[in-house]
C-alpha cells in the first residue's frame, strides 16, 4: 500500500512538472528615458467598445509586467501614463514578452503566445503600408503647398492603388491564417465598411477554424452575418416595437401598409435632414395610395427629436428608444451609418435598400401601380 501511494505521489510530481503555467504573464521591457514609478494600464473594451481598465501597474527601472487568468484570448490594450497612444496585443494564458519605445508605441514588439505571434505577422506588413500612406501623405502636402498639381494627382491615384493594397491584403491574411483571432476582427471591420459582398464574407467565416468561431469577435462576426442574412432582399423585415414621441408603444406591424419604408434617421444627422423633403414629397404624393412610413430616430434626446419632427414636417409614425446607435432596433437592422432606410411590400417583404432622392419614388411608383 505504501508503495502503491508513494508511486502516485511520483506520478502526480511528474504531471505538476510537465502541466503548462496557469494564466497569463505580461513582461515588458520599455526603452527611452522614463522616470520610475510611472503608471501602465492595461484595459479592454465592453460590450458597448468602451474602454474598461482591467489592471494597473508601474514601471520601475524600465520593466514593468501583468499577471492573471484569461479565460479566452481577447484584445486588449496597454496605455502608458503620460503618453499619447497604446499598444494593443491579445491578451491569453502563457508568457508574453512585450518590447518597446516609450515614444513608439505602434512599433512595439509582441512574442511568447500563439495568437500574439500571428497577431505580430499580421503588423508587420500593416505598419509598412501605413508608412507608405504617410509618405504619400506628407509628399501630396508638399506638393500641395507648391502648387504642383500633376503631383497631387498622381500621389491621389497612387494612394487609391495603396487603399486597394491594404484591402487585398486583409482579404488575403484572413483566408491564410483561418487560426488567428485577428482574422475574425479583419472580417468584422471588412463587413462593416461593405468592403466585400456578404456571402464572401460568411465564405471566409465558415473557414475559421472551431476555436476562433467560439471566440468573443467570432461570435459576434457570425450575430453580424445573420442580421446581416435576415435584412437581406427578399426576407421578411424583422418586427420591432418602440416608443411614440407621446409614449405609446408602436409596433412595425401596426403601420404596415401597400408599401412601407423603414427609415432610420437623427435630428444631428445632416444627410438625413437633407434627405427629409424628399422624402416628405414621396409621402404626399403615395400615402393615400397605401404608402406607410415608420421613423426610426436615433436621437438621445427627445426634445431634439420632436422639434426635428415638427421642423421638417414629418407627418409620420415616429418610434425611438433614444440610444443613438445602441438602439435595439438599430442593432436588429445592423445600421452603423444613417441614413438607412428598407422599403417593404405588402407582405413585409424587403423590396430595396437605401434608395433616395428619385430612386426612392420610382421603386414606391412601380410598387403600387
């Protein structure tokens, strides 16, 4: 029986020697004259892409480090008191070297952790493209300043074929590295900016490997992408409900009409105040031919709301929870930019997306006659 026990204490020695370090060590190293006791915190973003502080530190004789447990790799960010800046890095368990300048904080240097040492691949060949805009950037300035117009020209157009390099670019990493945690943020960033058609983009999703899916950026790339699948043409625009400006509670399905546009819009947006009075005359012309118009505000204020109202004569019903772009209908419909606007038929159907000014009135013309 002792020997029996004696050989487990062995084994369970063994397994303790061989067993990976649980969490996280950051050690940095920073170069540059910098006083002791200066303060480094290390923060992430929330739910709303507010910055949180996770911890606090100081720099003493140049080094500084972080320790702790991350339960998923995640990005976050290190800021340095008194310095412009920050220096982002994945966040995951093991042992992260981190190497840099106190006044170049975008060139520092990561190493030690998967998903940094993929993320380091991925700066590499971004901070020598963003070097390349800024070099363009100060030369058109100059050119600029002498009058030398075929240079500005030519310097435009050469940076219209850089722009198109970074996109190449970031298309082609995410298709490479389907492991990187980056990758996932790259095709968040490329949905956003309607950079490539959806179905590409649920293509290269579909790729990521298993891990990377079940991460916080690929959870929420893929909630993006069936938004995204359920305002597409041709799907039933999702119902919502919201508050009036006199507080009742108004639901999408009790103003559908003939023909009905959703309309996402601000009293500070001045593109949508623009677009008001065409909107106003399509309205005129098509409401007692079955055109129905829902208002979905993105203000937080109700007073400028209402005087917007009022202001540009939309005589329409108006919804808003009034959080600006956290408004859950706003999330529900994706809209990151207003204005934005679905034009459903009678059946709920989406029809078209975002048409204005004559389009607007052609497309509502062609639906109801």
């Amino acid at each position: 029986m002792k020997k029996f026990a004696s050989i487990m204490l062995i084994l369970a020695f063994l397994a303790a020697c061989n067993s990976k370090p649980e969490g996280f060590v950051i050690n940095a190293k920073v170069s540059g004259e910098l006083e002791n006791g200066i303060k480094v915190y290390l923060k992430t973003t929330d739910s709303l892409n507010q910055l949180q502080d996770i911890d606090t530190t100081i720099v003493e004789n140049g080094v500084f480090s972080f320790t702790g447990i991350q339960d998923s790799p995640k990005l976050h960010y290190i800021f340095l008191e008194k310095n412009r800046g920050n220096i982002p890095l994945f966040l995951e368990n093991g042992n992260i070297d981190l190497i840099f300048q106190k006044d170049s904080l975008n060139y520092a240097q990561l190493k030690g952790t998967p998903q940094n040492e993929l993320f380091m691949k991925f700066l590499g060949e971004s901070r020598k493209m963003a070097e390349r805009a800024r070099s363009m950037q100060r030369d058109m300035n100059q050119a600029a300043r002498a009058q030398d117009t075929a240079t500005v020209t030519s310097l435009r157009e050469e940076y219209v074929e850089l722009q198109d390099d970074v996109k190449n670019f970031n298309i082609d990493f995410a298709k490479e590295n389907p492991d990187a945690l980056i990758s996932a943020l790259i095709l968040g960033n490329l949905l956003l900016g309607n950079a490539l058609p959806t179905e590409e983009i649920q293509q290269m999703y579909d790729a990521l490997a298993p891990n990377i899916k079940a991460s916080e950026p690929g959870k929420n790339l893929k909630k993006q992408l069936d938004i995204l699948k359920s305002t597409d043409i041709g799907s039933v625009a999702p119902e919502f409900s919201a508050p009036t400006p006199e507080g009742n509670i108004l639901a999408l399905s009790d103003v559908k009409g003939k023909v009905t546009l959703v309309d996402f819009w601000a009293a500070w947006c001045r593109p949508c105040r623009a677009e008001n009075p065409n909107i106003v005359s399509v309205y005129n012309k098509y409401h007692d031919k079955g055109l129905n118009i829902v208002g979905v505000s993105l203000d937080a204020r109700a007073e400028d709301w209402n005087k917007a109202i009022e202001a540009d004569g939309l005589e329409w019903n108006h919804i808003s929870n009034l959080k600006r772009f956290q408004d859950p209908i706003a999330q529900l419909y994706n809209i990151n930019a207003i204005p934005a606007a679905f034009l459903l038929d009678e059946n709920g159907v989406i029809v078209a997306k975002n048409l204005r000014g004559p389009a607007l009135e052609q497309k509502v013309a062609e639906l109801l006659n």
